[in-house]
C-alpha cells in the first residue's frame, strides 16, 4: 500500500510517499480503507519532533492520527462494528491506503467521508480545553484563533452550552464566525481594546500559538482561566499547556450526537491527495484555516 512517512524530523520536505506492508487490526482495534485523513496541526508539529508530552515517536513514522473509511479488517474483541461499516476515528499513520483505528464510532447520517474524517480530534480537543478551562453556561468565553478546526469545534460546543463566545480571527473569517454564533473580531494592533468592548471576558483559549498569552491572561484576569494548545512557552507565563488527550470514544459519540442534531458542522476549506502531504503541511503551518484540511487517498 502507499503511505505517507518521514524518516528524520524536518520540515515538509522530510516526508515521502512509500510503498510499505499494510497494517493489520489487532485485539481491540479495527483496520479501515481510508477515504480521508484529518490534518491537523499536531501531525506537523511531531514531524518537527516537537516535544508534546505523547509517547516518543520512532523512526521512520507515519504520519496522522484521524481517518473516515470502510470497515475492512476486525480485531479480536471487537463487536461492536462489522467488515463495510462507514466509520470515522482516531489511529495512527492515517496519511495512507489503509489504516488502523483505536478508536471509532459509525459516520453520522448524511457526512461525507471528506466531512467526517476532520472530527475526532478536533472535537476531543474542544470538549478537553472547554473543560480545562472551566467555561460554564452564562460565562463568556474568549478563543484566540476561533475558525480553525478546534475553534469550530469550541465554538459551536459552546454555544450549544449556553456559553457567549469572543472569537478573533483574520478579516476575511468575521463572517463566518459570526455564523457559528460567536462575537467575532480581528487580531492584530488594538485587538485587546477590541475584545473588551464585546464584553467581559470569564475565561480564554490559545488555540493558535500566536504570541498572546500574556493578553489572554489580562483579560481573563488569571492565568489558571487560560488554557493554550499552541504555544509551548505557555507554562513560562502559569498557562497550562493542553496536549494530552481525554476520551477518544467518548468524544467521537458526542460529535455523532450534535452532528446529528444539526448543532455541529466543520466545513472542509481543501482536500490534498498523498502526495500533496507536504502542501497539506505548509497551507497548516501557515493558519487563517476555515474549517479543515483532510488528505484524500
């Protein structure tokens, strides 16, 4: 099968497409052809060989962690799935023909395989820094870099929980967080006096590691109300960094619920075959995101 892998931490040009065995399920595990796999920022930032508190990665490695596909392979103990079930979920080396999920729930009725694969780590991360943060109903919440993946997520998980979300964003983006519900207003010069005139600000999140840290925390008034999963520094400044994952299945029944309640929807912004990887990689890094990237085998 092809896949997609690196063999030394680099930048993009690190990673190549290979031939390589096809993986198989395990006790517990199920193997899917993949028709999708997310992109996300986590998949580059460990092929920089960043430290994100995860397990060490050896070499040479695939690559991603979320796919959407068919139900091909069962491993023993699984029962709750069957061989041609449409599934989306988390695994790993998911930039590939074929792939193996620890974790999936069946695709919400009308998703797209392209749709579905952009969930599962976007809405654990959601749910994870919403809880962390300790955001309630009636507070307001303040996202820093809000029409990403996550912020999509945050932002729509909010206001299905009463939650008043601020969301900043680049120009071209107000709209469309103004569509998920959400207060919306440009970064750049000015942004904090911004952010205050749309209200008291309860609670924050760095969801772009764009150098605001020590804002967030003067407008959410402490550094235990800020919570980031970009900027690595964070802890320097008494901000929790947030990199270690909760409850992958718990997440993936939550994202089939509001999905299936209309009160979930992330928009896929570009499609990427594999080896247009390490484009995927570069248009990432480089943000004003709407929605997600997903690679297409």
């Amino acid at each position: 099968m092809r896949k997609v892998s690196f063999t030394e931490f680099g930048g993009p040009d690190v990673l190549h497409l290979v031939d390589a065995e096809e993986p198989h399920a395990g006790p517990g595990r199920i193997r899917i052809t993949v028709r999708a796999a997310g992109v996300n920022p986590v998949d580059w930032r460990i092929r920089e060989g960043q430290k994100l508190g995860a397990h060490p990665i050896e070499l040479p490695s695939g690559v991603g962690q979320d796919a959407a596909g068919v139900v091909d392979e069962i491993g023993e103990g699984v029962e709750d799935v069957r061989v041609g079930d449409h599934v989306f979920g988390e695994g790993f080396s998911t930039y590939a023909e074929f792939a193996v999920l620890s974790a999936w729930a069946r695709i919400p009725e009308g998703l797209t395989f392209e749709e579905a694969a952009g969930y599962p780590s976007v809405v654990e991360t959601a749910l994870r820094v919403i809880r962390e943060v300790g955001a309630q109903s009636g507070q307001t919440l303040l996202v820093s870099g809000a029409s990403g993946g996550v912020g999509s997520a945050v932002l729509q998980i909010a206001r299905d929980r009463g939650i008043t979300v601020i969301g900043t964003a680049g120009v071209a983006n107000q709209d469309y967080l103004r569509s998920l519900g959400a207060l919306p207003t440009t970064y750049g010069e000015g942004w904090v006096e911004r952010v205050r005139q749309l209200g008291h600000v309860d609670a924050a999140l760095d969801l772009a590691g764009s150098g605001v840290i020590r804002e967030l925390v003067e407008l959410a008034g402490n550094p235990r109300k800020v919570i980031s999963i970009a900027d690595l520094g964070a802890p320097e400044l008494g901000v929790r960094f947030s990199g270690v994952a909760g409850s992958v299945p718990q997440a993936l029944a939550v994202a089939a619920d509001l999905i299936s309640r209309g009160k979930l929807h992330i928009p896929v912004e570009k499609s990427y075959t594999l080896a247009e990887a390490a484009a995927a990689h570069i248009d990432s890094q480089r943000g004003h995101t709407r929605g997600r990237r997903v690679i297409v085998p």
